[in-house]
C-alpha cells in the first residue's frame, strides 16, 4: 500500500470518528480531502469508504446518526440525512 492509499485510509478513520463525536463538518472535509488525494494519485477509493460516503454532499454516513439504512428484497437501500441522496446496493438473501 503507497503513501496515498495510507493517508486515505487515515482520512477515512477520521472521519468516522468525527461522525461519532457529531462533528459533521470536520468529517465532510476529510471525505473530501480523501477524495482529491484519489484523483490526484489516480487511485480507486476502497469499497468501504465509497459505501459510508454520499456522492452528492460529501458527508460520512452513519447508519442511525447521518443516514438511513433499508433492506428491500435483494438490495440495501442507504438514504443520506443531510441532502436526502439514495444509494442501492446488491446483495443476496440468504
């Protein structure tokens, strides 16, 4: 892992711990830091951070405080509380 994917993966951490002490704005600023890092270095963000991240506004989503979690049949369905985005995705019931 390079220096690049290190400091996105230290950004990420942060960021869920500033979700968790309710700093929504600190937490938005390290998902975009995060994200300027990967197209700088022309990186893939890992799955877990583009899944806990809202496309639209930047803000970490945290199931119960920052987003809403849904299954439906065959897909989870995460909805961001602060701009109202949808996210869907695959999965197999089991």
């Amino acid at each position: 892992m390079g220096i690049p994917a290190e400091r996105i993966e230290r950004l990420h951490d942060l960021a869920r711990e500033a979700t968790a002490g309710s700093d929504v704005d600190l937490a938005r600023e390290y998902v975009r830091l995060a994200r300027r890092i990967a197209e700088r270095n022309r990186i893939r963000l890992p799955r877990r951070f583009r899944r806990f991240t809202c496309d639209d506004c930047d803000a970490y989503l945290r199931p119960g405080s920052t987003a809403r979690v849904r299954l439906q049949s065959g897909h989870v369905v995460v909805r961001c509380l602060s701009c109202g985005a949808t996210k869907r995705y695959p999965y197999e019931d089991r």
